[in-house]
C-alpha cells in the first residue's frame, strides 16, 4: 500500500481527534510509526484554588512524593502482556514489588523484561500496548 504526505497527515488528524497516543503501520516494504501526544492523567490533580493555603500545599506535595515512577531504560515498543492473548502484567490498582516485572520493551528484535524499582500499588500506567517508547520515559507510577 502506497502512503502519499495526505494520507499521513489525515492520520495525524485522526490520532490528535480521537486522543491516540500512537499508530504503527507495516507491510512488506513499508513501516510508518507515528507518535501523538501524551493524553491527559485520569489522575485528579491536587486542588489548588486562588488561595491556595499551606496544609493545602503540604499535601499536595506529600501526594507526589509517594507517587514513585518507573522509567523506560532503552527505546524500543512496549508491550503491556506477555502475548497478546494474556492478561497485562499489570493493572491500574495492582499491588506490585519491587523487582516484579510489569512490561516487555523489544529493542532490536530482543525482548526485555522491564522490572519494577518500587513496591507499592500501581496508580496510573503511563503507556499502551505497543507504544513506542523512549529513554526515561515514565512507563506507571507506584504509590508506595
């Protein structure tokens, strides 16, 4: 399948309209990987009003020191299960440890096992399935 510039750019269009975060398109001689904008956290941020009070801050800051995040060591795609057929490594809620695996990132035809640094509960995965992913990017967050 030929791709021409307002092929590509319709797709763009698409991915920034329904919030797609990524898209990866292959045949026999072709490879178009592109790559949208984070969405928004489904986290509630703190509430900061106005007049935003000490305590206020003090829990906000509180609120993001317990929030540990685990970073991508290499580029490469993620992948969230071991297959496609299998449930996640982890979900949204899980309680996970400290040296449990919790995705695959395939670097140069090689799969590596991407390991937790925290123990804590799992409070926001940064990634989808599939999702290119770079350097130190956040993959989930931990609550400890």
């Amino acid at each position: 399948m030929q791709f021409g510039l307002e092929d590509i750019l319709t797709l763009m269009e698409k991915m920034e309209q329904t919030g797609l975060s990524g898209f990866v398109y292959r045949d026999q001689d072709t490879e178009i990987r592109l790559k949208g904008k984070k969405a928004p956290s489904q986290k509630k941020a703190c509430r900061q009003s106005g007049q935003t009070e000490i305590s206020e801050e003090k829990a906000c800051e509180e609120e993001k020191e317990n929030l540990k995040e685990v970073l991508c060591p290499m580029v490469g795609t993620f992948y969230a299960a071991p297959s496609q057929d299998d449930e996640p490594f982890v979900s949204v809620g899980d309680t996970v440890k400290k040296g449990q695996v919790i995705g695959i990132v395939e670097a140069m035809k090689l799969m590596n096992e991407i390991r937790s640094e925290y123990s804590g509960v799992v409070e926001e995965i940064l990634v989808q399935n599939e999702e290119l992913v770079e350097y130190e990017q956040p993959l989930i967050r931990i609550r400890q």
